[in-house]
C-alpha cells in the first residue's frame, strides 16, 4: 500500500510546480499583485484539498493534465480564503504557515488584491480547454466551484462565523456553519473527480459522503489543534478560538469529546469509500491521516 506521507509530499510538489506555473508575471506595474498571490499559494501547506481532487479523479481514469489543474484551482480558491481571513477586518492574524500573513508581508491593500487574484484565476483555470475538451464538464466544474466558495458555502459560512453568539449556538448551527464554510471546498474537491470522469450517480453519491464527513472532520481537528496546538508546531497563532469566544465544536463539546468526534467522522468518511475497493486506498488514508495531522 503506497504510503500517505510519501504520496501527499508528491502531490504537493506536482501542485506547487503547476501553481508556480500558472502563477508567472513578467515584471509589469501590476505584477505585485502576483508577487503576493504567489507568496499566498506556494508557501507550503499540507494541499489535502488537492489530493483529495488528484486521488477522485483516479477513481475515474481522468489525465493528471486535467485534474493537476483541478487541484490547483480549488487550491488558490483556498489560499484567497486564507489571505481574507488574516486580514485585520476579520480573524485578524499576523502569521500564517509559519511566516508573516499576506497584509503583514506586503500591505491589507495588497492582501486583498492577492486574494481577489486567487479567485479569479481560479475560474479561468476551470475554464480553460486544457482542463477539459468539453466545455459542458468545464461549465459544471465552475459552477460547483462558485456554488462551494459563495454565499452558499464558504463565503456565507464565514458570515455566519462572524455572526455566531457562543453562548446561544446550537450543534446543529455549528454543524452547519462548517459544512459550508469548510466543508463545501472539500465537497468540491471530491466531485471534482466524479464531474472530469463523468462518472455514474452511485459514484457521485459515495464521494458526497465522503467529503461530507471528511470535511467535519477535518474541521473539528483545526479546532483541536488551535485549543492544544503550539504556534510552531501548527503555523500559525494558536489560542485565539478561545480568546474570541468563537463558536466551535472544541467550545460546544469539549476536547475530549471533539477528539472523538473527528475520529467517529473519519472512520464514517471511509465506509462510503466501498464501492471503490482498494482502488481508493489513499482515500482512506488521508481521512485518517486529517484527524492525526499537527498542523
């Protein structure tokens, strides 16, 4: 069985050579703009959003021409969302992956530019024949796309983020609020391979419940990881979910039962994975690997 680490860092050198690729400006009076795109996007980071893509796509038989460019573009979509969320208007951090955040590094001007450039190249990479020769599966993936990063998703799970009273939240609220603001990306990223292989309904479905339970999970762990973590350890500062009174699985459940949680959701997430034998291995193992990460 390939290993999860190994195959993880082979993806994220794939993803950052396209990323770097696409993300070329010669010098030009508005190349500050890519100068902090690319400090955003090729900073590092783990790029499970990407493999999840990489690895639904091989279930299918899909080019890594058009899923590498999937990847990527699902990728920036969550960089930008990294890149706004620092800014001082809204989590207001200074670091990020280990290093200064977008509007400490450049300026919030800038920043903002940056994370508007990474969504909208985003959709021109969709679009793009490269990523596939029929239109109609290119006009799909921008739609999924928008519909996971917009007001239905991520965006309106951000407001709702901002929103929430710790005190008067419920579970059900909370399950909400990641599903659409962490979850809907991973429910892109794990379509995304079913839609470039126009693969059939029953495979469509199983990939669903799979990011449904992946993304809650991986969620629960970020919000375990900012209660227990240490910055260096995690990349970023830690603490500030309490400190905010923010509303979280970590506040409503407490670590232990949170801890359990993301493992109940983790195991769940595989089980819709049968269809697709050992076919889906790493799969599997990425959404063991989302609960043990520390980072």
């Amino acid at each position: 069985m390939p290993d999860i680490t190994a195959t993880l860092a082979a993806t994220a050198r794939l993803v950052d050579e396209e990323l770097s690729r696409l993300l070329t400006m010669p010098a030009t009076p508005e190349s500050q703009v890519f100068d902090a795109m690319r400090y955003a996007s090729l900073s590092g980071g783990k790029r499970i959003r990407p493999f999840v893509v990489m690895q639904s796509a091989g279930l299918f038989s899909v080019s890594e021409k058009s899923a590498l460019r999937a990847a990527c573009a699902v990728e920036m979509v969550h960089c930008y969302s990294l890149v706004h969320d620092d800014l001082p208007a809204m989590d207001d951090d200074d670091v990020r992956r280990g290093r200064p955040s977008v509007h400490r590094q450049f300026d919030e001007a800038t920043a903002i530019l940056a994370g508007d450039g990474l969504l909208t190249l985003a959709f021109e990479v969709l679009a793009h024949r490269d990523t596939h020769a029929n239109p109609a599966v290119r006009t799909s993936l921008i739609g999924a796309l928008a519909k996971a990063a917009g007001g239905h998703g991520m965006v309106g799970g951000q407001m709702m983020d901002l929103l929430a009273d710790p005190d008067t939240i419920s579970m059900p609220e909370v399950t909400r609020l990641q599903q659409m603001k962490t979850g809907a990306l991973f429910a892109f990223a794990c379509e995304a391979g079913p839609v470039l292989g126009n693969a059939p309904d029953a495979a469509f479905e199983a990939m669903r419940g799979y990011a449904h339970d992946l993304g809650l999970a991986f969620q629960i762990t970020d919000d375990l990881l900012d209660a227990e973590g240490n910055q260096a350890e995690v990349g970023k500062q830690v603490g500030k979910d309490a400190a905010k009174r923010k509303a979280t699985f970590v506040h409503l459940m407490g670590v232990e039962r949170a801890t359990a949680q993301a493992k109940l959701l983790a195991e769940q997430s595989v089980e819709h994975l049968a269809i697709f034998d050992e076919k889906a291995d790493l799969l599997r193992q990425i959404a063991r690997f989302s609960v043990e990460r520390r980072r």
